[in-house]
C-alpha cells in the first residue's frame, strides 16, 4: 500500500471516530428523561425499519437529532 493510500485510510478512520464520539457527545450532553425519551423513539424507528436517514446536528448551543422516513 502506499504512502498516500495509507494517509486517505488514517483520514478516514479519523473521520468515523470523531463522528463516534460527536454522536456519543450529543445523546450525554441531555438530561436523563430527555435522553431516556430519545433514545427510545430512534431505537423505536430503527427496530421498525422506518428510518431510513438520521441526521445528527451539533452546536454548541444544543444537540439535535433528526429522523426522516
């Protein structure tokens, strides 16, 4: 492999873990009921196949998560 094709992989990897921890961030900056209740409704739409993009929106000002069908 080389030296470029190593630095896209790194890149990448970067990107999908930072995007982890964005996502891990938003759901425990919220208190507990708020969370508890998101938390439900996106397992809800997964569990039934309803959501077929989720969109997470970060700020500093507030998390939020948006489910579309």
């Amino acid at each position: 492999m080389s030296e470029q094709h190593l630095k896209f992989w790194r890149a990448v990897m970067l990107c999908a873990t930072l995007a982890v921890m964005a996502v891990i961030f938003a759901f425990s900056a919220q208190p507990g009921p708020g969370s508890y209740a998101l938390s439900e409704q996106i397992t809800h739409q997964v569990q039934s196949g309803g959501a077929q993009t989720i969109m997470v929106q970060l700020s500093r000002q507030k998390s939020e998560i948006f489910i579309m069908n």
